[in-house]
C-alpha cells in the first residue's frame, strides 16, 4: 500500500464532518477490476459515510473513439496515454475532488500506475510518464488486485476493446503492428505493479488490506471524536468564563 | 503514516532445491522482462542511420506562430504560395485539426466542460496525431511544412491559464523541433483590436473565459491577451523565435519573412529530433506491414 501521506484534503462540507480518502485501485484487465473495485467500495462505504467509484471512461472519451472506429486511424501508445490522462483529468475535477472535499471515500480504478507500467511496456519513460500524471493527487493508499505474470504469458490474454483502457489500448495498436503482443505487454505492466509491491508502494488487495483500511478509518474516527471533545470542553470553559 | 498492508510479507522457509527453482524461474523472468534490450538497440541504430541518410532529401518545417489577430494565418498564406512559385512543394499543417481528437475537442468546448489540464492534454494529443500522420510524413517526403500555430500555441495559452510550463513542455516530449519559428509579436491593445473588428467575437475559450470569469468575451480576451502575449514573449527567448513586428504593414512583414528564410539554417535530425524520428520510424514500418499483409 503506498506510503503516501495522507494528503489533507479541503475542508469537508457543512454537514459532513469528515475527512476523505482517495484509494487507488490498480489491475491491467477491465472486469476483474471492476469486480475488485465495486467489492472495496461496498465494503468501505456504509451509509454515514458513502463510498464511491471513480471509474476509467467518466468522460466518455474512449466510448466515443471506438464508436469512430478509432483503430483505423492508428494512434501511437503515447496518443493513448495522453488521451487517458485527460480523461483522469475529467475524473479528478468532476468526480474525485468533489467526493474527497464532501468527505466521501473514492476508490480511482484504475489511476496512475498501472498506466504507467503500461506506458513503460510500450517504450515510453517512466520520467516522463510519472510527470505527465503529477497533476492526479496522491491517494491514501495503492493497491492491486491479484495477477500474475507468468499466468498471463502462459495462457494469453483475450479480451475485447470495450473492457477496460489496457484492453481498448491493445486493440487499437494490435491493429496498427503484425507483432503486437498484448500478454507481453499486460505482464509487463503486472511486472510493474509487483515491482511497486516490492518497494512498499503498493499493496495486494485482500483481507489484511481491507483490514488495515478499516483499522485507519477506526483511528481516524477516534481522532475526530477526541477533537471534538477537545473543542466542546474548550467551548464550555468560554462559556463558563463568560459567565 | 504506515500503511501494514504495505509491509513486506516473510518469506516462508524453503527447501534448498525450492529456491534454486525460483532464482531460475526469476532470471527468466528477467530475461522476458527486458524484452530484448539488445534487439531495440539494433532497431534504433538502423534508424538512427536513416535519419542520417535522409538529411539531405528532408523537408523544412517552418511554424507560425503568435496570439489571435497577430495576422499569422494571412502571412503563412503568402510564404506557401511564395515557396509554391519558387518551384517547393508544400504541405500545410494546421492546428487542432486531427480527425482523431478534434471532435472530442470541439464537443467538450460547446458544452464548456474543459479544464486547463484537459484541454492541454487533448491538445497534446492532437498535436502528436498531426505530427505522426501530416507533419513527419511530408518532411520525410522532402516536402516544406507551413504549419499555422505549432505547439508554441498551446505552451502560450495554456501557461497564460495558469499551468506550468515544465509540465506542458513534458507533454509535447520528445519535441519535434522546428527548423525555424516566426512569432508574430503583436501588442495586446493591437490583438485586441484586430478581433473586435471580425464579424464573429472570440469564443469562449479563445477568449479565456474559462479563467477570467469575464462574461463579455471580448473584455474576457483582452485580459487574456496580455498574459499570452507575456508567455509568448518568454517563449520567443527560450526557443530562440525569428520576431516579426506584427504591428507592420503585410507588405512589410513578408519581406522579413523572406529574408530570414533565405538566410535559413537547417536544424540537424540526427542531433535535433532523433528520438521522436525513432519512434515514428518504428511505427510506420509496423503499419507498413499490416497494410501489406491485409493487401496480400
């Protein structure tokens, strides 16, 4: 899970009385992700405090491609990635920010990294891409849902371009290269993200996980109990010497 | 704050003959991760030796560039049919005009939905689109490229909306350089003016209302001017801009064009533009080969 520190998020709305939570949720493969991520936010959400889900495609960028049959017109890997970072952008202006500064918890599947892995697959520098997606802000925490990479070389990867980005991805630049290889290109982003666990930047999603994300939002609820306990008695000792 | 999920998990204890499976499996690992290192420099070298070859026969790009109203698009007008008579052939590159982003574009500014990050991005995109399929395409052709706006246009913008220039820079990385640029220096007051005389007023992002809250557009774009014409003016020290005083008659500012273009020097591929050439190489050749299978 990534070290990140919490960022503090803008002052909740009037009301809300709580702090949000950006979590980042990484995968390569559309469903499996979309499963993952729909199962995280129902288990962190509950009806004080609401959940939600910041998925790929908010602004319609990609549906809108592939209804132009945007495979004919052979867009390069970096044309891809530049595309999914303005549709993050929509995503972090019109979704993510609003949901954190209401209070809200917001899953972002996927964010950043498992499109930088895939950009990296693709030839393009880390460098470059970790600057291209500065503007996002930092999640609370990053975690992956469970692939592996030999599993993928092994097997292959069928897929259709609406799934997800990496899929719609592949697609379009299967259609432009004889050689394109989309298993190899999907484990090497997995390789990415594992290597990311490797250096504590990112978690495996599963129980100890969720239990960790629980636990945070525990302390955190106690903490703000304690605040306001502190600000009641200090209120009551104005009042007092008011008086 | 330490997240436990992040911790490294122990590993657990294992058989002697267990671990050697698993460094071998882990070497082959690597050996697949680095997906033959050796055969992209290969590849890159033999392009590297076409960009080499191509350097005489290449064409010549010159980008226009300046805020509205600087009087960019009539002076491009005049150069390419100049280079026209002079026996060049020439191609035109427009902004935001690939068929793969512009109507995302085009929609999202009819519905004002764009923040400056968005809008960057897509211009970005569009910029590479033209680049790979018009620009690149024509200069290799030996052909000269007039491109009215480069990407000198959305640093200028998108910087006078409050973004920074290093990020933007990264956007439009690897760069493909121009081998030369006239900026169309034009005072706000000027711009302003030339604008207000069109049939149709600013737009609402030409205008900058996205970012001064200005409800008249054309109050909205003289405050927005300003601070294009300031980027542009740092931007004309940095790329090193040939400057045309707009301000001239057309007459005037034609002639300059001509005699800063005879004295033209080319900016060499290999030294200037190898990594973007590298990559669009490889590309062609890749669709060059699919379209010939299909074919076949």
């Amino acid at each position: 899970m990534a070290k990140a520190k919490r960022k503090k998020s803008a002052a909740p709305e009037a009301g809300m009385g709580r702090k949000g939570r950006l979590i980042a949720l990484e995968g390569t493969s559309g469903p499996p992700l979309e499963e993952a991520a729909l199962k995280l936010v129902r288990s962190l959400g509950s009806d004080k405090n609401p959940a939600g889900l910041s998925r790929f495609d908010a602004s319609n960028t990609f549906y809108d491609l592939r209804l132009r049959k945007v495979k004919t017109m052979n867009p390069s890997p970096r044309e891809l990635i530049l595309l999914y970072a303005s549709d993050l952008a929509f995503r972090v202006r019109w979704e993510i920010t609003p949901a954190v500064q209401a209070g809200m918890c917001v899953v972002a599947a996927p964010y950043v990294h498992s499109i930088i892995g895939f950009g990296e697959a693709l030839g393009m520098t880390r460098r470059w891409l970790t600057d291209l997606f500065s503007f996002a802000p930092e999640p609370e925490a990053v975690l992956r849902i469970k692939e592996k990479k030999k599993k993928i070389r092994k097997k292959g990867w069928r897929f259709k371009a609406a799934d997800g980005y990496l899929e719609f991805c592949c697609a379009s630049l299967a259609a432009g290269s004889k050689d394109f290889q989309p298993a190899e290109i999907r484990a090497a982003a997995v390789a990415y993200l594992q290597e990311l666990e490797k250096e504590e930047r990112c978690g495996k999603l599963g129980k100890r996980a969720l239990r960790d994300l629980h636990a945070e939002d525990e302390e955190e609820k106690k903490e703000d109990q304690a605040e306001a306990d502190s600000d009641d008695e200090g209120d009551e000792e104005e009042e007092d010497d008011e008086e | 704050m330490v997240y436990h999920a992040c911790l490294p998990r122990p590993l657990p204890l294992m058989a002697k003959d267990k671990k050697k499976d698993k460094k071998k499996s882990k070497k082959k690992d690597e050996q697949q991760d680095s997906g033959g290192a050796a055969g992209a420099s290969k590849a890159k070298k033999r392009f590297l030796n076409l960009i080499g070859k191509q350097e005489e026969k290449r064409g010549f790009l010159v980008a226009f560039d300046g805020p509205d109203g600087s009087g960019k698009t009539t002076q491009r007008k005049l150069f390419a049919s100049w280079l026209e008579s002079e026996g060049y052939e020439v191609a035109a590159a427009k902004w935001s005009s690939s068929p793969l982003v512009k109507p995302l574009i085009k929609a999202r500014k009819k519905a004002h939905s764009l923040s400056p990050e968005e809008f960057a991005l897509l211009q970005a995109a569009d910029f590479r689109y033209n680049m790979d399929t018009q620009i690149l395409p024509a200069l290799w052709d030996g052909k000269m490229v007039v491109a009215d706006q480069y990407l000198f246009t959305s640093l200028a913008r998108d910087a006078a909306r409050g973004l920074k220039l290093n990020w933007l820079l990264n956007l439009y990385a690897p760069l493909l350089w121009p081998d030369m640029v006239f900026y169309f220096a034009v005072s706000p007051e000027t711009s302003g003016k030339r604008i207000a005389g069109k049939k149709k007023g600013p737009k609402y992002y030409d205008a900058g209302q996205d970012i001064t809250n200005i409800e008249d557009p054309l109050e909205s774009y003289k405050q927005f001017v300003s601070r294009i014409v300031q980027e542009y003016e740092a931007l004309s020290v940095i790329f090193q801009f040939v400057k045309v005083d707009a301000e001239k008659t057309i007459y005037e500012q034609h002639r300059q064009i001509r005699q800063a273009y005879e004295k033209r020097e080319r900016r060499p591929w290999a030294e200037w533009n190898s990594e973007v050439l590298a990559d669009w190489l490889e590309r062609r050749e890749h669709i060059a080969e699919v379209q010939e299978s299909a074919r076949g």
